[in-house]
C-alpha cells in the first residue's frame, strides 16, 4: 500500500475526532514505511506529534469538503 501522504504535505486532523488534534493544521515531516502513522509539526503545538493517519487529510482535499456543504 502506498502511503497516502509524504514529507512536506499540509494537512488537517479530522474535526470530528475527539483529539486534542481535532481540527488542527500542520506540516507532515514522516511517514512510516506502513503509511499507517506519521510525524506532524502542528501549526499551533505540539510539534512532532505522531498520530495515525487515518485521521488526516490533505488541507486542499478538507477545504474543498467545506465548500461543498
């Protein structure tokens, strides 16, 4: 499987989660091999905080999910 995301991406953790994350932009600076987790620098702390990518989403692919409701 290919990783969904790669070092340099903008991303959002999903607003729906009951994270401390929920709704938080940042910056991807890993990704494990598996694509299952990765390293992401939040614009507003913490940075290097890893969390699973399934609650992730490119920030462009969360922008365009907005204008559409």
């Amino acid at each position: 499987m290919t990783p969904k995301f790669k070092v340099g991406d903008r991303v959002v953790y999903n607003q729906s989660s009951l994270s401390i994350y929920a709704g938080k932009k940042g910056l991807v600076k890993k990704v494990a091999k598996s694509g299952g987790s990765a390293v992401i620098d939040f614009d507003d702390k913490p940075k290097g905080a890893l969390v699973l990518t399934y609650n992730l989403e490119l920030e462009q692919e969360a922008q365009d999910d907005d204008a559409e409701r």
